[in-house]
C-alpha cells in the first residue's frame, strides 16, 4: 500500500546504515524499510524486527539524531512485542464485547509501552550507540507544535509529555 523502497536506492542505503548504528540485540535481527508512498508523519514495527517508516518522517526528523531516535523507539516495540502483547490483550476482551474498562485498560497498556519504548530505546540505546537524544526530544516537541499527533495522541500520549518525560530523564545520562 505504502511502497517499499528498493535496498539499493540512496534513501533506504542512508537510513539502513544509520539504523546499523544502534547496538546489536543478541538473537534479534532488525530491518528498516522506507515507504516513499506513505504520506504520514509515521513509523511502525513488526515483532519481527521489521521497521516501516515513511519518507514523509525522514524528511520531517531533520536530524539523524531525531531519525535514529525514531528507529531505536520502533525497535523497542519490535523487541518488546508490544504490538502482540496489546492485540491479546485486546482480543482476550472480546469474549463478553469490550467495555469501557477493556478499552481504558489497552489505552493505558498501549501508552506504557510508548514510554518504555522512548526510555528503553531512545535513553539506553542511544546513550550505547553514543548519541543524543536531544534530537528526538526537539523532534517530539515539533511534532507537537504542528499538531501531527492528534489521532494517535490517544494511544502513544502527547508528544509534548513524550519530550518532557525525555528532557528529564536526559540529566540521568552524561553525553559530554
């Protein structure tokens, strides 16, 4: 639906090798695949290892710090599972029909793994691969100020909260 760009294009050679930055995950192979037809501000993983990300985002990032954020985030809910774990849960509900207590319950579910894929991935992964993550924080905050998050603000939080949360966890981490 999105297009796949082919392994030899410039772009998709560009971002596979900045993706080949971050620390290896020891029986975990990942891949990133750029969609030059999805027209969001988007990124989304497989338990896989398979990571979507659109040309419209590469563009938007502005920063390889603020892309590789992004890359190292959507890694975190490949290695994590959260898309498998948040579907069980999901479907373990439909049974007696979701209730508002189902629905609030994967919202909540979901948003947890929002955070732990910006901490897990953007603080620890970054920090190893010996780079910022002040580049993805300022890539949250633009997100925000554009007003791109505001469908899925629901289930991965506000971006704004996302950054604050990343700018006070950054004094944790010593980048000099």
């Amino acid at each position: 639906k999105y297009g796949e760009l082919q392994e030899d294009d410039p772009e998709q050679v560009y971002v596979s090798n900045l993706a080949d930055r971050l620390p290896k995950i020891q029986g975990f192979p990942f891949r990133v695949v750029v969609c030059p037809d999805w027209r969001e501000v988007n990124a989304a993983s497989l338990p896989d290892g398979t990571i979507y990300i659109s040309s419209e985002l590469i563009r938007q990032a502005e920063t390889e710090e603020a892309l590789l954020g992004v890359i190292a985030h959507e890694r975190v809910h490949a290695y994590r599972e959260h898309a498998r774990k948040t579907t069980f849960k999901l479907v373990e509900s439909l049974p007696g029909l979701l209730s508002l207590s189902d629905l609030l319950s994967n919202l909540g579910m979901a948003r947890g793994h929002e955070y732990e894929a910006d901490l897990r991935g953007v603080l620890v992964d970054l920090e190893k691969a010996g780079v910022s993550p002040i580049g993805y924080k300022i890539f949250l905050e633009k997100m925000h100020k554009a007003g791109t998050s505001d469908i899925t603000g629901v289930v991965h939080g506000s971006t704004l909260d996302r950054a604050l949360n990343i700018a006070s966890a950054i004094h944790l981490i010593d980048f000099s």
